[in-house]
C-alpha cells in the first residue's frame, strides 16, 4: 500500500501486529494515528491507472541497476548483517583495547621442552637463574625425576 502526504514526514513507526502507522510530520509537533482499514472491514481495492511510459521507465532487468553508484544495498544480506550498521563507529570505539596488549614472559611453571617429533624436558638450568640463588630447595622427590628424566 502506498499514499501520499501534503506535508514533508519527519519521522514514521509502525506497529508490532503492522495494523497501525504511526507519522510526525516536519514543523507539527501532533502525532497522526494510521490503521490499515483492510484488517478490519471489508474493502473493494480499485488499480490505479499508471501510464504506459511511467511503467516503462521503472521497469529493469536488474534491480540493482536502480541505485547509485555511492549506495549500498542490503536487501540481499541477513538481518544480522546490517541491523548495527548505523551503530557501527560506537561498536569499533568499544571493540579497542583499553591497554596495548603486553607480550607475556614466559611464566615459570611452565616446563620448558626441547620441539622435535618426541618432545624432550629441558632440564638444564638457565643461567639467568643459577641454582645457587634458588629458593627452592630440592627434595628426594624431585632429585629422583630429574635421574629419570635424565636416562
């Protein structure tokens, strides 16, 4: 259905059930109420009489052909693809990080493994930490996994 309006719209809505139409017209500061009469009562849909050159002009093969060449079209995408579109700048600025992201040292209960095929435990001790300055202390435990893993 399609009508036309004296006055220049500002903003329309339509109902969740799509029976109601809701316009503000510019400078109008009124809200005009629109029901589709079609639902409620009975009514004779008359065609309207379009000249032969108007349908002429508006017929294309292509649909697409219609848009300019600085337009977009999403008619042929999902919902899911373009219901943001509009909010697009504010969901970048929220998508960046607040902080550079830090590369993290490599965390010390990792055991570090020598990569091949069969990955191997590398049990000598780096020099950045001699073992003369550890902290922990060996136990009987620990001195037989390092004689396991040794042979």
């Amino acid at each position: 259905d399609a009508f036309k309006t004296k006055k220049m719209v500002s903003s329309l809505s339509v109902s969740y059930k799509r029976d109601m139409l809701a316009i503000s017209y510019e400078n109008d500061p009124s809200i005009h109420l629109f029901f589709n009469k079609t639902l409620y009562h009975d009514s004779i849909l008359l065609p309207i009489d379009v000249g032969q050159e108007t349908l002429k002009k508006q017929t294309s093969d292509d649909p697409l052909s219609s848009l300019s060449s600085n337009l977009v079209t999403l008619s042929l995408l999902p919902p899911s693809r373009w219901r943001h579109l509009d909010k697009i700048d504010l969901i970048k600025e929220r998508s960046k990080p607040k902080q550079a992201i830090k590369k993290l040292e490599s965390a010390p209960f990792f055991i570090p493994t020598i990569p091949g095929i069969n990955p191997v435990f590398d049990i000598a001790m780096p020099e950045a930490y001699p073992e003369a300055a550890s902290k922990i202390r060996k136990t009987d435990s620990t001195i037989m996994l390092v004689k396991v893993l040794e042979n």
